[in-house]
C-alpha cells in the first residue's frame, strides 16, 4: 500500500515595511525661541548696512529736538555752551548722513531707534527728578553720556560693515562722526569730573547741615 507524503503548507513571507524618513523642517519653521524673521527683514549685509543708516538717522535728527531741551535746563554756563555746540555738530552729522544715503543710491529715510528713543526719555526722566542746579546738571551730564555711548557704538559697527562692503567713501564719512562722538564723550566727563560732579556732592553737604 503505497503511503503518501502530507502536503506542507508554505506561507507567503510579506517584504517588512520600511520605515518612511522623518520630514525635515522647512526654511520657515523656527526652533523654540529662535526670533522670526520679518518679510523685509535684510537678507545681506548692505540691507543691513542701509538699515543701520535709517535708524540713526531718526536717532540724530531726534536728538537735534531733544538737546535744546538740556541746554535750557542746565545751568553750568561750561554745560550749556558744551550742549549748543554738540546741537550744531549733531545738525551737520545729520546733513553727512544724507549725503551716505545718497552715496548709497538710497533715499534718506528715518526709521525709528527704539534704543534713542528710550535715552531721551530717560534723560527728560533725570530732569524730572532732580532739583534745578548742580545736581540736576549732572544727571544732564550722565544722560548725555549714555547717548553719545550709544552713538559710539553705532557708528563702530556702520564703519565697520562700510569697510567690509567696499563702501570706502562711506565709511570715511561715519567716521568722521565716530570721531565727534568720542570727543564730545571726552568734553563731557572733563565738564563733570572738574566741577559739576563736585558741585552736586557739596549740596549733599549742605542738605547734611
């Protein structure tokens, strides 16, 4: 009697799924924290560069309104002469400014410096804040200070990046101004460590009495 063998049944190995890759994230998302960029946001470092120009530009011409405010509430005849003239010099950056703008190809357009702004309403709060004389004039001297620090700053940078674009020209005019700045930093601290900063400590002898 002839046997016959058991028919073995073979399954159908299915090929395993490979694993999709990970989508990666487009140029637009942001990573936690990371700042978003404008649509006009500068792409380059001349963009940058002409932005650089308008918000200073705003910052000048905001400080040629917010000077003669100083001088009529200083009362050191030094400070007062020392701030009339910064006001002419600040009056003649602007014009160099605009002539950047024009080397440029660019319109002169002012484009608000949030950093200035805040420096001025400081120093209107300083004013507010202390009584008329020599105290109030050091706190005039300190604001002052504050801003031409920033002025430095800035123009170092514009210099700086006119340098690294090729804009020579340019760059020799900002730092013409740069210059400025840093001597009428210098005119300041000489004004208040030769008699205004002294003169406000003695009131507070006075006040002792």
């Amino acid at each position: 009697m002839a046997t016959t063998k058991p028919k073995t049944t073979t399954t159908k190995k299915t090929p395993a799924k490979t694993a999709t890759p990970a989508k990666t994230a487009s140029k637009t998302t942001t990573t936690r924290g990371q700042v978003k960029a404008k649509n006009s946001a500068a792409e380059g470092l001349t963009e940058l560069f002409v932005d650089g120009l308008k918000d200073i530009y705003w910052a000048e011409k905001a400080l040629t309104k917010a000077l003669p405010k100083m001088a009529k509430n200083a009362t050191s005849p030094e400070l007062v002469a020392a701030i009339e003239e910064h006001l002419t010099v600040t009056e003649n950056q602007v014009t160099r400014l605009e002539q950047v703008f024009e080397m440029m190809g660019e319109k002169a357009v002012a484009k608000k410096c949030d950093a200035m702004d805040g420096l001025i309403k400081e120093g209107e709060s300083i004013m507010e804040e202390t009584e008329i004389g020599a105290v109030r004039d050091a706190g005039i001297i300190g604001a002052s200070q504050k801003i031409e620090h920033y002025e430095i700053a800035t123009y170092g940078t514009l210099v700086a990046w006119a340098k690294t674009i090729g804009e020579e020209e340019a760059a020799e005019q900002l730092q013409m101004t740069l210059d400025e700045e840093k001597e009428a930093d210098m005119t300041l601290t000489e004004k208040a460590y030769n008699t205004i900063n002294f003169d406000a400590a003695d009131e507070d002898d006075s006040s002792e009495e």
